[in-house]
C-alpha cells in the first residue's frame, strides 16, 4: 500500500457518487417519453437516488477538505458483487418468467444473503411488498408488470 494522498476528487466515495448521478440522470433523460402517470415512479426515484448521491458527494468533499483518510469503499467485496450478480439475475428473471414470480424469489433470497433468517418473516415480508405493489400499481393505478416470455402466448 502506498500512503501518498489522492487527488481529493478522486477519492472513491466521490467517484462512486458522481457515476450515481451521471447514470441516474441518463435513466431520467428517457421517463420523458412515457406517459405523466408511468414516469411517476422511475422518475421520482431517480431524482431521489440523485439527491442522495449529492449528498454523498458533498459530505465525501467535506471529509476531505477536513483532511480525513478515504475509506475503503467495498468492505466486504462478496456481498457486493453478489448483489450485482443478483440484480442481473433478476433482471433476466423478470424477463423470463415475469415480475410478480421474479420478485417473490428474489425478496426473501436476497434478504437471506443479507443475514436474515426467520423464513416465517422472511415469507410475511414477501407477501407484503407482493401485495403492497400489486394493489398499488396493478390496482390503482391499473399498471401492467412484464409476465414473461414463458408465459406468453
């Protein structure tokens, strides 16, 4: 290891920041295109995901100028290539087999890796956001979710 300083912009936890609010801002450019009430959701959420990456920025910037170290960003690398891993997975998932049976795999999976382990709680918590999202976008707000291809006719 070395112990010569950084470019205190090229800190990791301002990097990481500023590649959140570039990527998130070129997802937000596309909601445009989409009816008022469908980029509601994905809209708000980026707009979200970027404010919290300026704040992000802004405290790693003013760790920095106070001249504290960096902190090593990935603390336990595992778990956070497993989560990509597992967001790609999903991914395909919802395109295969369909949002509702990808989400009911996926929550409580997840939620195990993570270190949760009670499976009756694992199971209400699932059920939960299952029917939460249901009533809320399938309901009322009459949404559709991808059903996937295997189901398709």
């Amino acid at each position: 290891m070395h112990n010569k300083p950084t470019h205190r912009f090229l800190r990791a936890e301002s990097i990481t920041a500023f590649c959140i609010i570039v990527v998130a801002a070129a997802f937000l450019i596309p909601t445009t295109d989409l009816a008022p009430l469908s980029a509601l959701l994905p809209a708000a959420m980026l707009v979200g995901l970027i404010l919290l990456a300026l704040v992000m920025l802004i405290t790693d910037q003013r760790k920095a100028a106070a001249g504290e170290e960096a902190e090593a960003v990935v603390k336990s690398p595992k778990r956070v290539f497993g989560a990509f891993g597992l967001i790609i997975l999903y991914a395909i998932c919802v395109d295969l087999i369909g949002f509702y049976i990808s989400t009911a795999l996926s929550l409580p999976l997840v939620a195990f890796i993570f270190g949760y382990r009670s499976p009756v709680g694992l199971a209400i918590a699932t059920a939960i956001v299952l029917l939460a999202i249901y009533l809320i976008f399938g309901v009322s707000m009459s949404q559709e979710f991808p059903t996937g291809l295997l189901w398709a006719k």
